[in-house]
C-alpha cells in the first residue's frame, strides 16, 4: 500500500517519497539585487531528504515584487546563485521545482521599477498591507494591465522558465494561488474587465493559459506543476461562486497533461466551513492527475490522505522550518522542533539553518 514514504512518479519525476516541502517565503535574498543568499544553498541542501522541494516564491520579473528581500529568477546572477542551489540539492539525492511567481497588486509603489503603480487586471487597491522601511504601509493602487503589459509579462513568465532549466532545476511550478497576479485574473472580485481577459470563465482563464502555454514551450508538461488555492482568501481575494469557477478552470487544466495539482486547501490558524470542505473535495475529484495536498497536514491526516488515495502526496509548510529531517522525523514518530516565529522572515542563519537534526535521544 502507497503511504507517505513510499517511492512514485509525479510526471516525468521519480520521488523517494510523498512527503514534499511547500514553498516557503524566507526574505534571506539580498534585497537591491534579488539573488538568493548563499546561505539558502545549505537551506535547502538540508531539506532535500524530502519526495520534492517546491522552491520559495520567486519572481518572475522586477514588477512582480512586493516583499522585501525575495528572491528572483530574471538576471544572469540569480540564475548562478540558483544553479548552486539546485547542485547541492541534487548531490544529496534530492529534487527541486521552481515557483514562478508575479504578485500583481500585493505590492507597493516603492519595490517597482521607477516608482510605477503595481500592475493588476483591474486598477482596484487591495485591503492589505506590506512591509518595506521597517514598517507596514498600505498596498498601492495598481494599474489596470493593458494588452502590451500583459503580453510582456507572459513573455517574461517564459524567460524565466528558460532560467529555471539553466538553473539546473527539475521543473517548475506556476504560482497561481494565495490572491497574486494569476488569481487576480481568475476570480471575480478582482477582475472586473470588459475585454477577453474578464467576464466569462473562458476569458477570466485566458491569461493562466497563455503563461501555461509560454511555459510549456520551454518544458515538458511531465516537469510542470500549477499550484490553485480555491476557497482561499488571502490577500483579500475572493469569487462569487469558487465550486463553478475553479471546476471549469480544474477541467481545462487537465487537458495539459500537467505533473500535478498543489491545492492549497486550508490556511494554519483560519477556519474552513463545511461548505468550503465540501467544494475542495469536489474539485479535488475533478481533477485527474498528481494531485498533492498542502493545508496544516500532520503525521496521521497525512499518512490517511495517501493511503486512501485522496492525495498522491503532502507538502508541508512550516514543520519544515524548524525540521530540515522532516521525513525521517515523520517516520520514526520523533519529537519535532520547537519553531521560532520571530525568524521565520528575514534574518540571518538564525531560526534558517541552525535548527538540528533528528538525535537518536528524540525517538
């Protein structure tokens, strides 16, 4: 029987087992230049006993920032300090996918290119803040894309789907979740255009699919995932009906023959009705393929979700912070590491790599 530590294949990648690591936004990147630290190489060297790593959130292009010190994957350095990443990853056996990311209107004038409005499907400011200059401000109103702006930043989806494969990494992952750019296209509440890219389902999915297709031309659908979070409302996102929306957007999906869903099925700490549960586990069922659940996940929902064939694997967020072992930890039924949420973002080595391994006294 398949169980979380069970080998497989997700696609056109072999996995030694069905415990994978979420992308986790760590703010360690050199913030004026986006490359990752070099202490992200031993970050992620020590997490890669896991089936799969699904890098931190990287943006595809300088407007597709909106917090301090986040990594990117647009310039000749960042793919360098990336290629090390993924050589240390791969020296221990592991694999790594790259999250491609753009946060359209969760932004602020101050991270973008000469001060410019945050782009957006629709000029509509969100209700939430972000941090830069040691405090929290407002999100800036952003501007409606225009065709030119949206045709640019498909193309630049392609560019770094392009780095990614000379970065050395196994696939990549589209960032299509969690109220960013994608996801502002997707739902209603945030894409209120007139044009082929809003109104109807076919039109509000239009622009998921030209990035798809751009990413497609440059890998094997085997090697690419797409990550949806449905019944999510970060980043004041919202649809007016998620069970028609995402089931017409699930469907078209499956004709990509992609490696896998990652569906973001609860937030830690935010309560789900059944109502919602009952929409995640229709949708879950309309889609065909790989399918790995990420949402507050322990040991037993966890080994439950597998076996039962619910899901073919679990990402787990933050356990991995303080368990770089997260696996072996899992299966020996050993203690985890107490967490430090104060060095959860931003910092230095502390609360990153200096969390210990697994010690035959913890079984």
């Amino acid at each position: 029987m398949t169980d979380l530590f069970s080998s497989g294949t997700m696609g056109g990648t072999s996995v030694r087992n069905r415990v994978f690591m979420a992308p986790l936004t760590r703010s360690r990147a050199h913030d004026t230049s986006d490359i990752p630290a070099d202490m992200a190489i031993t970050y992620y060297e020590q997490r890669a006993s896991g089936g799969l790593i699904v890098s931190e959130a990287t943006q595809i292009n300088p407007q597709g920032k909106g917090y301090v010190s986040t990594p990117g994957i647009y310039t000749v350095e960042q793919v360098q300090k990336w290629r090390e990443i993924t050589e240390a990853v791969h020296e221990k056996g592991g694999k790594i996918f790259l999250q491609l990311w753009h946060v359209g209107r969760i932004s602020h004038c101050h991270f973008q290119p000469d001060g410019d409005k945050p782009l957006a499907p629709s000029a509509i400011a969100p209700d939430v803040e972000v941090f830069f200059d040691g405090e929290k401000q407002p999100a800036s109103e952003p501007q409606a894309m225009t065709h030119e702006m949206i045709k640019q930043t498909v193309e630049d989806y392609r560019t770094a789907a392009e780095n990614a494969e000379r970065a050395g990494f196994d696939g990549v992952e589209i960032h299509a979740a969690n109220g960013y750019l994608i996801d502002q296209f997707l739902r209603d509440k945030t894409n209120k255009r007139t044009d082929e890219y809003g109104g109807s389902l076919e039109n509000r999915m239009r622009f998921l699919n030209e990035v798809t297709d751009a990413v497609l031309s440059v890998w094997d659908p085997a090697n690419v995932g797409i990550r949806l979070s449905p019944i999510g409302n970060q980043n004041d996102i919202a649809d007016s009906d998620p069970l028609t929306s995402f089931t017409y957007f699930i469907q078209n999906l499956n004709d990509y023959r992609l490696a896998y869903l990652h569906m973001v099925e609860r937030f830690p700490g935010m309560a789900t009705s059944n109502k919602e549960l009952k929409i995640q586990e229709s949708l879950r069922n309309t889609w065909k393929g790989f399918y790995i659940a990420n949402g507050d996940y322990d040991y037993l929902s966890g080994q439950m979700a597998v076996k039962s064939g619910y899901a073919d694997a679990v990402a787990f967020g933050r356990p991995y912070i303080s368990n770089p072992d997260l696996p072996e930890r899992l299966e020996a039924g050993a203690n985890y590491n107490e967490p430090d949420p104060d060095t959860f973002y931003g910092g230095d080595e502390k609360g990153y790599i200096d969390y210990p391994f697994m010690d035959e006294a913890d079984m």
